[in-house]
C-alpha cells in the first residue's frame, strides 16, 4: 500500500486547506513528522486513519476534535487521500459530523458526516467518473476489501499510535497469527489444513456410520431367527470374516425346518382330501332321498287335480276359438261408435252454424270457397292498413326532428349572440381572479393575525369565566366568614351569660355573695348553660382560617382579571364570536385567493374556448339549416302518401271497423263451412262402415264351434284372461313334465343297490365333523409352513444386508485411508510430521522468514551495516 497525497481542510489546527506530498518525501525510504507539540503531527496520521476507515487512530477517540476550530461557521471540514494497492488507485473523501450556526443565526444544527470513494487512472488525475460508493456502510466494506485490513489491522501494523505497538507485541498469539496471515496472504493454507480435518473427521464418521451399518446388521439377523443367548454371543465375538460362513449355517438350519413343514402340510392336505370326498358323497345321498319324497309328494297332488284340469282346458279351447273372430267384434263395436259420433258431431256443426250466421247449411262447400275467394282480395288491403300506423309515426318522427332541428338552429343563434358578451364576461373574470390571486401573501399575514386574536379571545373568555367564578368563591368566602364571624359573637356572649348563671348557681342563703356582698338573693340569676372554652377556641380558629382564605381567593381573583386585561389587550378587545367570525372571513378571503388561482387556468383556457367557438358557429348554423329543409321536404312526402293509404282502406272496410276486422269475420265464416261439410262427409263414412261391419259379424259367427260351456258373449267379455288361463294350463304342463322327469332321473340313478343304500345311509354330520378336524389339521400345518418359509425368507433378506454392510465397510475404510493420513500431516497430529509444525505455521514461518530477510538487507544498507533484525 502506498500513499500518494493528503489534503487536509479546516482539520485540527489546520487553517483551510493544506496539502502533503506524501509520494514525494517518500522516495528516500524514510522521513520524519517532528514539530512542537500542539503542530498537528497527530492530526497527519489521524487524517490517514479518518479518509480511510470514518475513524481515529486512537480508539476511543472522537472525531469531533477533526473539526478545526479556526474555522468559519460556514466553511466545511475535509480529508482526502490519495493512495494505491495492487488493486489500484483510489481517492476517498471525508467530512466529519460537527454542529454548524443555523443559517437564521439562531442555535445550531447537526451537519453529518459524508463519504465519496473515486478510482482515479493515475495517482496525479481528478476524478472523471461517479463515485464507486457514497454510503458509510458500502464504502467501509469496499475499503477493507482494497486494503485487505480493518481499522484494528491496519493502526497495528501500517500506522502504529503511540504505544499501540507494544499492545501488539503483548498480544495472545492466536491475536498476532490472525494478523500475520492476513499480512502475509497464508489464510489459503489455514483453510486447506482445516478443510483436510474436516474432511478428516468425515471420513471418520462415515467409518464409524459403515461400522454401526454392520452391527445392525448383526442385530437384526439375530432378531430374525430369534438367536438363543450362546448363538448371539458367538455371532457378535466372532470375527468379520467369519461372519458370512455362521450366518449362513444358521440360515441352512431354518431352511431344513421349512422342508420338514412342507412334507407335514402334504400329509394333512391328503387326509383332508379324503375326508372331504366322504362328506360329498353322504350329502348327495341323502339329497337324493329328500327330492324322492319331494316328487311323489307333487304327483299325488297333480292327479287330485285331474278333473278341474280338464274343464279349464275346455275353456282355454272356447277362448282360442273365440280370440279368431274377436277382431271381427271389435270392428262392429267401433262402427257403431264411429256411426254415432258421426251423427252427433254433424248435429251440433249445423246447430253451431245455424245460430252464428242464421243461414241455411246448403252447399257448405261452395259457399267456403266463395267466401276464401274474397279474402284473397282484401290482401293488398291488409298490408295498406297496416303501413298506415307506420306512416303516422315516422310522420311524427319527422315534425319532431323539424321541431329539434329548429329548436337547435334557434340555441345555437342564441349561443353565437352570446359568445361575445361571454368573451366580455371572462376577460372580467380573468382580470378578477388575477388580482385576487395577488393578494394571497397578505390574506395569509391577515390569517395568521385573525388567529392570533382569536386564540387570545379565548384565553379571554376562558379567563372571565375563572374570574367569574373567582368573585363567587370570593362572596362564598365573604359569607362563610361572617356568618363564622356571627356564630362566633353568639358564643361569645353565651358565654359571658354562662358566666353569671355560673355564679347565681352557686348562691347559698344567708351566705355572701361574691359580686355584690349582699346575704340576700331574692332574683338570682339562672342564665343559660355556659359554652365551654374549647368550643369558643375552636371557633376563633375556623374563623381565622375562612378569613385567610378570604384572602387567598381575592388575591388569586385580581391574578386572573391582570391576565383578563393582557388577553383582552392582544385580543383587541375582540369576543371570541367576533374573533372567529374575523378569522373565518380571513380564512375565506385566502381560500378564494387561492381558488382565484387555480380558476384563473381555467378561465383563461375557457376564453380561449370561447374566442375559437365565434369562428365554428357560423359553419354549424348553416348546417342546421340545411338539415331543417331536408325534415320539410321529407314530411311532404309521407303527408301525400299517408292521405292515398287511407282513402284506399276506408274504401275495403266496408262496413267493419278495420280491413283486418273484415278479414277475419270472413275466414271464420270459411272455416265453420267447411267443418259443416266435413261432419258431413264423415255422417257418410261412418254409415257404411256400420252397414260392412255387422255383415262381417254374421258371417264370423257361423265359422266358430263352441262347446257350449260358456255362452259367446261371456266368453266375449272374458277375452282379456286368456293369457292368465293359459299359462296356468301351461304351469300345470311344466309340473307333470318336471315331476315325471324328476322321477325317471332318480329312477335311472338308483340301480340294484338303492335298497342297501336307502338302509345304509351314512351320518353327514358325523363327516363334516371329520373334514372340520382335518381342516384344522391342514390349516395349522400350513401356518406352520409359512411361517418357516417367511423365517427362512427375512433371514437371507439380513443376510444379504450384512453381506452389504461388510462391504461397504471395507470400501469405505479403504477409501478414507489417504485422506485421513493427508490430515493428520497437514494438522501435526501424526508421527509421520516429525516436528509436529501444522501445515499454516510451517509456511507462515518460511514467510516471516523472507520478510525478516529482506528487511535486514534493506537496514543495512540505510545503517550502512549497523543494525540487524534477530529472530
């Protein structure tokens, strides 16, 4: 590090500005700062320390005392410095904080303290470019990181205070190694040995994480196969190598149990087998014997019910024979219904027509047709009639935007006479709002007096009404003290009367008296009871003490009416209505000043409005004119048109209201013929359809024969329970086919033998009792086997797990061996690093080393060989 140049302005006992030219009494190596005491050779040095680090050289120290105090109120203290790294050259530029004369030259105000760093090309340039920093906290840090040292480091070793040097050298060594490796860059190698020792320890946890991985391992195999106290034992002594072939004999042992289970799991599924196959064979014989009895049970029955079968297969007969001619029925029944309908529809057409229109029916058809003929003619009518309401209304619509139109040209004449009586008006106004926007500096002095008065009004009627009720506690006081004054008299003269009564009391006859001598009494005296005198004291006292009181009310009373009159004097003896009422005018007039300020802007710009309005008036007028001939012309037109249209309707109405009216009346009269020559044709139809129908009838009911059971028309009415007579003959069928088939299946099974079996017949519940046993049987044998299975199959899985964690165990120390070793070397804690000197002191020393070396090669030739450094 080296320091170019240092400027020093109104700093310590410096005057203005003064500059050292460090670069150049530096050249011969050495220089010295000698001077009286009291010169500023601190001052050069703590300059130094302040341009780089905002602080002293001293600690503890203020920078206050930076501040020179031959300098003006106005003129700034600062500290520049010029110096160089390997990083480069750099300018920072210091003010300190100190307390200037505020500039109304009344009490002073805090100045704070600034900072600007520069990168400057050369050590003899201005700076050209932005500040690198201006903020405290940013350039502290980038400080520190060009010079490589904090304020602490740097008076320690680049500029040492007086006696701070010492303090170094008595300092604990960890102190001085932290320092030295900075000076001397060898934090690189501290950070490698303490980063092998990391690496060290890692590698020391991962062995120790791969040892417990095995005995884990070990662990849960034992848990696995449930390993007797002497097993574990011998498994956890033994050697690691050993461990694979132990493991490995215990897991043969378990798979020799699985295979015993297997062959006791195939015994028992065989003895199941059997039994199972017994039980089957007892259930479907005693099945069979249950469906024998079940299926002669059903025959019984079936030839008990013989007869009733017969006669409902006789039905069943008639009701088929029936069925083939019962659409020929249901024909006639709705011919008949039809023929009917007919008549009646017909009746009530002509009944309907003849009271509507009181003609008579004939030709209904003929009469339709003329009648659709004349309302083709009234189409072109109808479209007439109905344009006429849309005629009106755009008549309308254009007498309204002819009356608009006009309305509009007549507003917009008004508006163009009035632009310039309204030009007038806004100069006015403009010249108005100026000049009372100029009057708002005195409205505000007017302000601030108004409010001072109105405060001082306040304080006024607030002391008037203390002295108000100042002059009733006086009164108050006045009256307690002489009503006090009044009692005490009373008990004055109660007393002086207590007196006598007192000596009256004691008269005795034929016994002096004390007052007058006499022997006789003949009116003594009796008074009243005598006040004590403690009473009478008490009551001088309370007297005494209203009196003082008295006193100390009135003079507080002339205290408020001397404040009255002063509050009244800087009130002008305004009220407080008055004052408020002056202030709230005053803060009117401002606030009127003030919008005349902001309305001034938009005066001007509506003058201008104004003023370019006169000349677009007259273009928009002739506009309208034009637009208001168009709505005449337009309204002629639909006039002439609306006059024919309605001529034309009035004509086709005839009689009626409305074209449409007559329209309408016509077609349904249409309609109602043509219905009555519909019934018509429909009282035709429906009669010969009868006549074919009961023909038809005749001829059917000569084809059937009956068996003469059931009359036809029951057999008629019960056509709809043909299908339930039916499938209850056909279930009657199916129960003869199934019963018989059942018969000959259990005929067909039983063979010379079924006599020996139906004697024999095996206990079921006895078999099912024995396939229970041999279930269970089974069942266990099989638990059995799935647990060894499992047993065996968790403990290969440990196994494998160990085999696992054995390995990686290996790997692992195998792995960690170089760097545990590297290390140990690096940080002297291995006998292979004989002088037991850690990897950053080594090099620190070998550096300390070429420092000491050069700088005694630099000494003796500046002490021509008088002076040499030993360590």
């Amino acid at each position: 590090m080296f320091f170019h140049e240092l400027t020093m302005t109104n700093v310590g006992p410096f005057a203005g500005s003064t500059s050292v030219d460090l670069a150049r009494v530096a050249q011969s190596g050495l220089f010295l700062l000698e001077g009286p005491t009291g010169t500023g050779k601190s001052t050069v040095l703590d300059s130094i320390v302040f341009a780089l680090y905002g602080d002293m050289g001293v600690p503890h120290a203020s920078t206050d005392r930076m501040r020179s105090s031959f300098a003006q109120p106005h003129e700034p203290s600062e500290v520049a410095l010029v110096f160089e790294t390997s990083g480069g050259v750099f300018r920072i530029q210091r003010t300190p904080s100190y307390d200037r004369q505020k500039k109304s030259g009344k009490g002073t105000t805090r100045q704070n303290s600034t900072v600007k760093l520069w990168r400057l090309s050369d050590p003899q340039s201005d700076p050209v470019d932005a500040p690198i920093s201006t903020r405290h906290g940013e350039a502290e840090a980038e400080i520190q990181r060009i010079v490589g040292l904090n304020r602490a480091q740097f008076v320690q070793t680049i500029l040492l205070p007086q006696g701070e040097f010492a303090n170094f050298l008595r300092a604990k060594p960890e102190s001085r190694r932290d320092l030295l490796q900075k000076i001397f860059g060898t934090e690189l190698y501290d950070r490698i040995a303490t980063e092998l020792d990391n690496e060290r320890r890692s590698a020391l946890t991962e062995r120790s994480k791969a040892q417990e991985q095995v005995g884990h391992a070990v662990t849960a195999f034992l848990a696995t196969v449930d390993a007797s106290p002497e097993q574990s034992d011998v498994l956890r002594a033994a050697d690691v190598d050993d461990l694979p072939t132990l493991v490995s004999a215990m897991v043969g042992d378990l798979r020799t149990d699985a295979q015993q289970s297997e062959e006791l799991v195939a015994a028992c599924d065989g003895e199941y087998s059997r039994a199972q196959y017994s039980l089957r064979v007892g259930e479907q014989l005693a099945r069979r014997r249950e469906r024998l009895e079940q299926l002669s049970t059903r025959k019984r029955a079936l030839e008990e019910g013989r007869g009733e079968e017969d006669t409902r297969r006789r039905l069943l007969r008639d009701l088929k024979m029936v069925e083939r001619v019962s659409p020929t029925y249901a024909s006639l029944e709705r011919a008949r219904a039809a023929s009917i309908a007919a008549e009646m529809h017909y009746q009530n057409e002509v009944d309907s027509f003849e009271a509507r229109f009181d003609v008579a029916a004939t030709d209904p058809a003929t009469q339709s047709q003329r009648v659709r003929l004349e309302i083709q003619s009234l189409e072109s009518h109808l479209e007439q009639e109905a344009q006429l309401p849309l005629l009106a209304d755009e008549l309308s619509a254009n007498r309204d935007n002819r009356e608009t139109h006009a309305g509009a040209l007549a507003e917009l004449e008004i508006q163009k006479s009035a632009l310039p009586a309204r030009v007038v008006a806004l100069s006015e106004k403009r010249d108005e709002a100026r000049a009372m926007a100029a009057e708002t500096n005195l409205l505000m002095a007017a302000r601030t007096d108004a409010t001072r008065r109105l405060g001082a009004a306040r304080k006024a009627a607030e002391l008037a009404a203390q002295s108000a009720a100042s002059s009733q506690m006086v009164a108050a006081a006045e009256r307690e003290a002489k009503a006090a004054t009044t009692e005490l008299g009373r008990l004055q003269q109660q007393r002086i009367s207590g007196i006598a009564g007192e000596l009256a009391s004691a008269l005795v006859e034929g016994a002096p008296c004390v007052v007058c001598g006499a022997l006789e009494h003949p009116q003594p005296n009796r008074g009243t009871a005598a006040v004590d005198p403690d009473v009478l004291s008490q009551a001088t006292g309370h007297v005494e003490e209203l009196v003082a009181l008295l006193a100390e009310e009135v003079d507080k009373r002339k205290r408020i009416e001397i404040d009255l009159a002063a509050a009244l004097a800087h009130a002008v003896d305004r009220s407080v209505p008055q004052a408020q009422e002056e202030l709230d005018l005053a803060e009117a007039r401002l606030l009127a000043s003030r919008d005349a300020q902001e309305d001034l802007i938009m005066i001007e710009a509506d003058l201008d409005d104004a003023q370019k309005s006169i000349a677009s008036m007259s273009a928009t007028i002739d506009q309208k004119k034009q637009e208001l001939s168009d709505c005449a012309y337009k309204i002629r037109t639909v006039e002439d048109l609306l006059r024919s249209t309605t001529r034309n309707v009035e004509t086709a109405r005839q009689q009626f209201a409305t074209v449409h009216e007559r329209a309408t009346t016509l077609s349904r009269r249409a309609d109602q013929l043509d219905q009555l020559a519909t019934a018509s044709l429909l009282v035709t139809d429906a009669s010969s359809g009868l006549r074919t129908a009961t023909a038809n009838w005749e001829h059917a009911k000569q084809a059937i024969s009956l068996s003469g059971d059931t009359p036809l028309a029951d057999l008629l009415t019960q056509q709809s329970g043909l299908a339930a007579v039916s499938e209850e003959i056909a279930a009657v069928d199916r129960e003869h086919a199934i019963v018989d088939a059942g018969l000959a299946e259990l005929a067909k099974e039983s063979s010379a033998d079924s006599e020996a079996a139906a004697d024999h017949l095996p206990d079921v519940d006895t078999l099912r009792k024995s396939l229970l046993v041999a279930s269970t049987a089974r069942d266990e044998a099989r638990a059995e086997l799935r647990s060894a299975q499992q047993l065996t199959a968790r403990a290969q899985s440990t196994v494998d797990a160990l085999v696992q964690a054995l390995a990686k165990s290996v790997a692992v120390r195998e792995s960690t061996a170089e760097i545990i070793r590297l290390s140990e070397i690096a940080n002297a804690t291995s006998l292979v690093n004989g002088p037991r000197v850690s990897l950053p002191t080594y090099v620190l020393m070998s550096r300390f080393h070429d420092v000491i070396s050069a700088a005694n090669t630099r000494l003796q030739a500046m002490s021509d060989g008088r002076f040499t450094l030993i360590h």
